[in-house]
C-alpha cells in the first residue's frame, strides 16, 4: 500500500502518468495534481484522496473523464491479494457516446497493466 499512497511512484507503474505533484504520503482529503496521456492526449488531472488506511486507498479522479478508484491489499496464506476499482463516468450524447467506446476499451487494457505493474509482475 506505501507504493499506492506515495504519487511520486505512481508514473512508474501506471503508464498513462507522465508527473505528478502531492504530498509524500497521502491521507484523507489530500489532493494530487499532475499530467496524464489518456487516448492520445496530454491532459491536467487531479486526484483528491477520500479515503487511505494501511489497507485501502479511495481516490476521486478527474482526468479528462472523472474517476473513483479503490485499491486495496489484503493479507493471505500466499502473500498478499490487491484488489483495484475503477469506476468512470462516461461522456454523454453523441460524440460522448463515440468516445465513450474507445475510453472503456482503454481502462479495461490499463486496469489489467496497472495491477501487473504494482505488485512486480511486469514493468509499464
């Protein structure tokens, strides 16, 4: 959990981060500022910590698209299992709707890297 809880880490397992500006280790109500390459564009975002515990990590994002991710690392017999959630709010109308396809394709290729990354399985 220390490595989703320092954003100084976080363009090194999250491919879509370019940079990011935010407290050494984040609690409650801390907030994230930074650059991100989502669908072939550089865009500003900011994550706002709603929630952070040596268990589980709650961030509103907004990244071109407003997000709500959890992650959370849970101990086992084998090691650890880290669980992360995404949910996004979709663009509406028409073009919204275009873009909305390309988007969730995207986020369904980076949950599996992101979490691959995290825990040392593969590198971004």
């Amino acid at each position: 959990m220390q490595r989703v809880m320092d954003p100084s880490t976080w363009p090194s397992w999250q491919p879509e981060i370019i940079s990011t500006e935010g407290p050494e280790k984040l609690a409650e109500g801390d907030v994230v500022t930074g650059r991100a390459r989502l669908l072939g564009f550089t865009v500003q975002g900011t994550s706002l910590t709603t929630s952070a515990d040596e268990k589980e990590f709650v961030e509103d994002v907004v990244v071109g698209v407003r997000m709500r991710v959890l992650y959370r690392v849970e101990e086992s017999e084998e090691g650890s299992l880290v669980t992360r959630r995404l949910e996004a709010d979709m663009p509406t109308g028409f073009s919204g709707r275009i873009l909305a396809v390309f988007l969730r394709r995207r986020l369904r290729r980076m949950q599996d890297r992101v979490l691959d990354a995290l825990t040392g399985q593969a590198e971004v």
